[in-house]
C-alpha cells in the first residue's frame, strides 16, 4: 500500500509527525506538505504561478504552496500509483462547518475529486490543555488502521477528529456521524476601522447526533463527506 501524507500547518509541524509514525505501519509514506503553515486557506489552489518543491529527503518534500496544492503534485507528478491520502493532524478540530475553510480537509477533498481514497485527520483541544502527541498518534492509529480496511465509494472521503483529552491507556471509541449544520456563534469587535473577530469553538452550538456533540462529548467523530 502506499500512502501519501500532507498537512496545513506546515513541513515541520509535530502532527505531520505523528501521522508519519502512525503511516510507517501500513507504508512507507510519501510526504509533501507545506513549506510553511496554510492552516484556514480551505481549497485554494495555485494556477498562475510556478510552485517550488524541495527534496527534504527520500519520499520527503517541502512544497511552497497550499495543501491542495501538495495533493494535486503528488498525485499528478510525484506519486501518481498512490493507494491512499491522509492529511494532518490537525491541532485543533475540523468539525460542522469548519470542513469549508480548513486545509486539511481541503487536501482529502482533492483527493477525492482526482478519483482516490483519502481523510483528513485532527485532533480537538479542549479548554486549557495541550496535546500530548504521542497519546494522540496512538488513538488516531486505531481509526486509520480500521478505515484503511473499510470501503470507501468514490468520491467520498472521511472526515476524522480525536476527542480530547485522551486516555493513556483505553481505546479510543467512535462514532460515524454527519457534520453539524449549526453555524459558530461569533461577533466582532470595533476599534476604528479595525473589525477583530471574536469567537470560541468550545461553546458552539451542536445537534445530539452530529459531529460537534459526539467528539466534544469524548468519543472520535467520523465523517463521510461526498463530493
């Protein structure tokens, strides 16, 4: 199996990392990502201007360009006979509407749409905590390995994030559920004619079933997105 990995936040990002690690036990990677952070550009993509690639090292690449952009090189160029795409991990979710402007969801969209299986995979951050990397890269594991087995139609792709804290030891338990509709609650401030945004993710409004009340609720929250 060969899988090719990506991200939004950057080549030297410690979630690429640790998804790098977790694809070492189905493949050896190939690794294009972007040479510095892309997190929130969504689906941009790069046509009216050459993209630089650097060779890091074998199957490793730095690309100065978005994550779609990554995606769309190493299928076209770079990787063509690629089995699967998985970006991340994300620091932060991609949940409900955040599928729209993230760049890790972005580059398993264009995955898909180039006709291969792919997901994105993040990692929630609950309220005054951090992310332990190596607990993180063990639960995303158990939900790669069991998706890489799973059938996937065409032009779908999953949408995976990690609860969080995690547990040390247990297994990580899941749900497959649909995006949450429920727009985010936020405002701006005005200082002249300056507009700040302001906003928190943990207090966002959730249905039940979806996915925002399943991952903050402690379980992974998966996701088949469509085209």
């Amino acid at each position: 199996m060969k899988i090719v990995l990506t991200n939004d936040d950057g080549f030297d990002a410690p979630g690429l990392g640790a998804l790098a690690a977790v694809a070492q036990a189905f493949s050896d990677p190939v690794i294009l990502a972007p040479e510095t952070a892309q997190s929130g550009v969504g689906h941009q993509v790069t046509t009216h201007a050459p993209i630089t690639v650097r060779r890091r090292a074998a199957n490793r690449y730095s690309v100065g360009g978005t994550p779609a952009d990554c995606v769309r090189l190493a299928l076209k160029m770079i990787a063509p006979d690629t089995d699967w795409v998985i970006a991340g991990i994300n620091p932060g979710a991609n949940l409900g509407s955040d599928i729209y402007q993230s760049g890790t969801v972005a580059a398993a969209r264009e995955a898909a749409i180039l006709g291969y299986r792919a997901m994105a995979v993040s990692q929630y951050i609950a309220r005054d905590c951090r992310i332990d990397w190596g607990i993180t890269g063990r639960c995303a594991g158990e939900i790669v390995g069991m998706l890489l087995d799973r059938r996937l139609p065409n032009g779908c792709y999953w949408n995976v994030n990690l609860p969080h804290p995690l547990d040390r030891n247990a297994r990580i338990s899941h749900r497959f559920c649909d995006p949450d509709a429920n727009p985010h609650r936020y405002t701006y401030t005005r200082e002249g004619d300056l507009y700040s945004y302001s906003g928190t993710i943990h207090e966002r409004p959730r249905d039940p079933h979806c996915d925002v009340a399943v991952c903050f609720g402690g379980k992974a929250s998966i996701s088949r997105l469509s085209l």
